[in-house]
C-alpha cells in the first residue's frame, strides 16, 4: 500500500519499523522536555497530517476530540482519554497509522 505524505506531497519511503524507532526517540524526547514546548515543534516538523499546517501553537493537541466521535478508532479514544493534560502516551496504532 502506498503511503503520501500530505503535507510534504511526497511518498513515505520509510518502513514501519523506521517510523516507530523515530517515533519512540521523538516519545523520549518529549518526556524528558520540561518546556513542554518539543512536543508542538515535533508535531510540525514531522507530521504527516495537514492538520499541523494551521494549528499553530496547538499543533498535536487533541482537545477538540470528542469522547466516542471515533475519528481515529476506539483503541485510540481508550487512550486519549484516559490521559491527564499534558500527559504523553505511549505509541497508540490506529486506522490513520501510528499516533501518540
């Protein structure tokens, strides 16, 4: 299956096993930031959702979700809503791919 990247328009070349060291490291980097300002700039740098072009400062934030809605499937909302603010969760796979 081919994969494009939406905000770079290109195909996404790496494996999954790529994609999932990259994202464990950026997790990891993450947790250790005490600005809490890595995770917006990581989600800007690397997402691959179109999303990330116009939400600012708020890049990666899942406040708008709604509990139930399931825009990224129910393992994800399980996850997403158990967090507290500004709590990180481990890799979550999901129907859109790999999100955190």
């Amino acid at each position: 299956r081919l994969t494009i990247d939406k905000v770079r328009h290109k195909q996404v070349k790496r494996t999954r096993g790529e994609a999932e060291r990259m994202m464990r490291n950026v997790l990891e980097q993450c947790a250790a930031d005490t600005t809490k300002k890595l995770f917006t700039q990581k989600c800007k740098e690397l997402s691959e959702c179109t999303s990330c072009l116009s939400a600012g400062d708020l890049a990666g934030d899942v406040g708008w979700m709604k509990l139930g809605k399931g825009k990224f499937g129910a393992q994800f909302d399980a996850v997403a809503f158990a967090l507290q603010v500004g709590e990180l969760s481990d890799l979550v796979d999901s129907d859109q791919g790999q999100v955190r």
